[in-house]
C-alpha cells in the first residue's frame, strides 16, 4: 500500500511536495463544495431532510478535492485510493440524482439505467489497457453518459440543459489534457494535470448547482 508511484509530469521524485501545483489546484474542489454547501443552506433552509442527497454531493465533492490532494502530495498507492473512490461514488450518486430528481424517472428505469452505466465502465475497465490514453479512456463512459444527459435535456427544452452543455464541454477538454500530460512534458515541464483539476471542478460546480437550482425553482 505505500509503494510509490509516478505517473505524472510534474512530479520528479518521491517524497512529499513535488507535485505542487498538481496538488494545490485541488483548492478548486473545496472551493466549489463550499460555495454549493453556501446555495444549499440557503435553498433548503427548513427542508434539509429534502435535500439529503444533493447535500451527499457536496460532501463527495469536498472528499474528491482532498483525496486528489493527498495522492498528489504522496504518490503512494494508498493514496491512489483516496483520490479514485470519491470520484466513483460522487459519479455514482450523481447519476441517481439526476434520474430521480432532474429526469423524474420511476425506480425501475433509474435502477436499470444505473446498472447499464457500471456495467459499461466495468466493460471498458476489464477489456483496454489501463495505460490507453495515460489512463484517460476510462472516463470516456462518464462523458457520454453526460452527453446523453445534455442531449436528453435540450429534447425536453429543460431550462438547465445549458448547464450540462457547458459541463460536458469542459469535460472533453479536461480529458483531452488529462491525456497528452505526460506527451507534453518536453514543452510543458510541469504538465497539463492541473488543469484537469481546474476545469473538473467548475463542471462539477456546474452540475451540483444544476440540481440545487432546479430545487429553488420548485420551492418558488
């Protein structure tokens, strides 16, 4: 579990601190989850125990920043750890939010749609190399998905599809240099990873605020 790893351009050897612009960028997750936790206390003022989940994704969001955090600071498998389960579980509760609460699909729908998504990713995880696209092709499943979300919302004329648009947007570039970090190295020394981080946490800003802006509107 303490076995190092170095997968990143910015970092040149193990110990703590160096990656450290890799690491301080993760600001920008507990930036984002503090502003959303500001918006939910204020939406859900008197209703908390309507909001439970959509405050669970601040939290997840909150926990992705400092997982990110700490494997960046580390390099440590551990560490690995504590910055990819936060990410699975916020894209996991995510998308149940979204089906029960944007798309108001019964529970039958959402179940089957949700497994059809894990069982995509547990495809895409079991069949590709893990190296393919410096390890960037397996979020290629949460991208879609995001897409199909967008592109369901604009069919619908849904007054937050524009949201989605500009989240899946940012997605794709934020893949895009996730993947050609370690290529860049020559041109960049200290990578393109930090700003994955950068543009992750405004999507994920984005889509949060979504669903807690949907709920103000329901409380008008």
């Amino acid at each position: 579990m303490h076995e190092y790893l170095d997968i990143y351009c910015e970092r040149t050897a193990p110990g703590l601190w160096h990656e450290p612009i890799n690491t301080l960028t993760n600001l920008g997750f507990l930036i984002a989850a503090g502003l959303l936790l500001r918006l939910y206390l204020r939406v859900y003022r008197g209703r908390h125990d309507q909001g439970w989940d959509r405050l669970l994704l601040i939290i997840l969001l909150a926990a992705i920043g400092v997982g990110s955090g700490l494997w960046h600071l580390t390099a440590q498998r551990w560490a690995m750890l504590a910055d990819v389960l936060p990410i699975a579980g916020f894209t996991s509760v995510f998308l149940l939010v979204f089906l029960l609460r944007v798309a108001g699909l019964g529970l039958l729908p959402t179940l089957s749609l949700f497994l059809l998504y894990h069982a995509v990713n547990w495809g895409v995880q079991a069949s590709l190399p893990p190296d393919l696209l410096n390890g960037s092709v397996f979020y290629l499943p949460t991208w879609t998905a995001l897409v199909l979300m967008t592109l369901w919302l604009a069919y619908k004329g849904h007054a937050q599809w524009h949201a989605y648009a500009w989240a899946s947007g940012l997605f794709l570039v934020s893949l895009t240099l996730r993947t050609v970090d370690l290529a860049w190295c020559g041109l960049l020394p200290i990578g393109t990873h930090f700003i994955w981080h950068l543009l992750n946490a405004l999507l994920l800003y984005l889509l949060v605020r979504s669903v807690l802006q949907i709920a103000t509107l329901r409380f008008r």
